[in-house]
C-alpha cells in the first residue's frame, strides 16, 4: 500500500506520458464535508491532467495502486530511458537561465 503524502494523487502526477491515476485501484478517504471514511474503486475517480474529482476538504487516508507486471529488464530499461530524457531536458534547461542571469546582473554601463 502507498500512503498519499505530498499531493501526487489529488494531482494525478505524471511523467513521460504515465499518470498515476492509471494505476489506482482504491482510495481510502476521509470527506470532511460529510465527517465519513468512503472508500473507492479507481474507476470511481475522474482523473484529468493535473486535476481530479476529489473534493478540496478530502483527505487521503491510503491508497492501493496496480501496477502492471514486467520482466525485471524490462524494467530497467524504461528507467535508463526515463533518466536519460531527464539529464537530457536538465541540460539544455540550464542553458536559458545562465545567459538570462548574465545579462539581468550585469553591472550598469557608464554613460
């Protein structure tokens, strides 16, 4: 079991087009509004980019993910591409805010 702690449910994370919301089985709640535990299947839950159908007041108590089973290479392989194309976007990242810093703290030219 996954315990929810830091928003990634309620905001459907993703990454290299994967959601989390494709992989919930059942959300355990807390509904302040109603003061009652409710749990849910997945397909009970509308998860979009970035947004769910939770409630701004519920609380996620506990949640249970199905993930599919693989081959341990398999594997491997998909989190060596996914750290690739991450060192990759983080290169070319840093380029834009060195140069902006550069010419945003550049001492003033004399007149």
């Amino acid at each position: 079991m996954f315990r929810h702690r830091r928003g990634a449910l309620r905001m459907n994370a993703g990454a290299y087009g994967m959601q989390i919301g494709s992989y919930v089985r059942e959300v355990k709640l807390y509904r302040a509004a109603g003061r009652k535990i409710e749990v849910l299947r997945g397909d009970q839950i509308s998860f979009e980019y970035r947004h769910t159908s939770f409630a701004p007041d519920d609380m996620m108590l506990s949640v249970i993910l199905e993930l599919p089973s693989k081959p341990f290479k398999v594997i491997l392989e998909g989190i060596r591409i996914c750290n690739e194309k991450r060192r990759s976007a983080s290169r070319s990242a840093r380029k834009a805010p060195a140069a902006f810093s550069k010419t945003l703290l550049a001492p003033p030219r004399a007149a």
